[in-house]
C-alpha cells in the first residue's frame, strides 16, 4: 500500500469528521511522519489534500452520477476514499487512472473492507470527460457551481452583481493555487545571489514588477528553509510592497528619507 496515499487519507478522514482546518492537520501528520516521506511524497499528500478539498463539490456530483447509493450514507471512509481517487483520475495528468483505481482499492482493503467491489466499480466508471459534460449543463448557475466546485447561493450572489464570464472567472481564478511572494532582505543578500540559493534548492521562481519581491511556488514548510532561518528573505505580499513604494516616492518629492 502507499504510504502517501494512505496518508493523504488518513488528513482528509480527520478533517471530515472532525470538521478540523486542513492546514493544521495536514502539517501534524507531515511532522508526525516526516522520517518516512521524501519530498515527493510530500508534495504528493499536499496535492491530494488540498485538491479534494478544493474540487469537493464538483467531485461529489460526479460520484453521485455512478452512485445508487446518496454520499451521505456512506462511511466517512468510503466517501474520503472515493473522493480522492476521484480527484487522481480527474485533475491530476501525471497519475495513470490505473495507479488512482488500485492505490484506491488497497485503501479501502484496510479501512472498509465490505466496500472494496464498489469502490472499484465506481472509480473504474469515472473518466476526464465526466468533467467536461458539465460545461453542458444548461442552468447557469447549476453550470457554474459545478464546474468550479462553489456553492449555489454564492454563485447566485455573486451573478447578482457580475456577468456570467466575470463569475466564471472569479470562480476559476479562486480555484488556483496561490502563489507565495518574498521580499527578498537586500541588506543580507543581493537579488542574483538570492536567486542562485533558489536554484541550488531546486525552488521555483519568477520575478515580479518590484525589484527585490518574487513569486516562488513548490514549496513546504518554508519556515524551515536555511535561507528563512537566516533572514535572507520574508514572506510579504506584493501588494504591500507596492504601497510602500508609493509612499517612499511621494516622500521622496518633499525630501524625506524612506527607510
């Protein structure tokens, strides 16, 4: 059985049914079982976590299209089961459906053994394209919802007061994963030696409109970088920098110092 897999199931069964904030679960079981994951399991456990929960919605109305049986009725286990599987075949590219199905399957061998039939003959029925269908839906705030897993009475609020392509794009943008900016502490560091640190830890990056802010991404517990620990850089939004920079320079008109 996967130990990551097994894992990421493990955070969303405790989220489920203790109704607990994913951050602090997933980062208790990553501590917890740190000496046995390597990064990319890690990445894997975050990926499917984050992305279950995320696609919810959207999951669940397209399990429910294989199943007699309503969500509800099913043991937490099940339906965490069957959602993350789920979410492997439909979002997820780099995962052949057949890993996603079988990884599933042994999941539920151990944790709800009387259901490992139908585990399998639902996720064996799910495809990409089950996804695609629901552009087809006529409804558009039915189409909305559930294309980009938001509930109804949010996309009728937000349609009271946009365009149906404005919705779209608010619920699509909000779906995407948030890219974390730096300010990189240019007393310490120069940007290029900054940036070659970035390299040699095999982080992501891309420049932004602001000097010494970038956008990097890929990466877990940052806290516990070297280079974070060092004081070569802080996590800042650039939308703050952005205001500081403003203010320096209508200070610079009257000839006072921005520090």
């Amino acid at each position: 059985m996967d130990f990551a897999r097994e894992t990421a199931l493990k955070v969303l069964y405790k989220i489920d049914v203790e109704k607990a904030y994913s951050n602090i679960v997933l980062d208790e079981y990553l501590n917890n079982y740190r000496q046995k994951l390597n990064k990319k399991d890690i990445n894997l456990i975050s990926e499917i976590v984050y992305g279950t929960i995320t696609w919810k919605l959207t999951i669940d109305t397209i399990l429910q299209k294989y199943s007699k049986i309503k969500l509800k009725k099913m043991s937490n286990w099940v339906v965490n089961i069957l959602r993350m599987g789920a979410y492997q075949i439909i979002f997820l590219d780099k995962i052949p459906k057949s890993a996603a199905v079988n990884e599933s399957v042994n999941l539920t061998k151990k944790y709800a053994f009387k259901s490992v039939s139908f585990v399998n003959a639902i996720l064996r029925k799910i495809e990409k394209k089950d996804y695609e269908e629901l552009a087809n839906i006529e409804e558009t705030q039915e189409r909305i919802s559930k294309m980009y897993s938001m509930p109804e009475w949010l996309v009728e609020k937000l349609l009271k007061e946009y365009s149906v392509k404005e919705v779209e794009n608010i619920c699509k943008f909000s779906n995407e994963k948030p890219k974390i900016t730096i300010r990189i502490n240019l007393l310490k560091i120069n940007k290029e030696n900054f940036m070659k640190k970035l390299e040699e830890l095999k982080i992501e990056y891309e420049e932004t409109e602001l000097e010494n802010y970038l956008h990097i991404k890929n990466v877990k517990n940052i806290g516990e970088l070297d280079i974070f620990k060092e004081g070569f850089f802080t996590i800042q939004d650039i939308g703050a920098g952005k205001i500081r920079t403003n203010t320096c320079t209508k200070k610079r008109r009257y000839s006072f110092r921005c520090l």
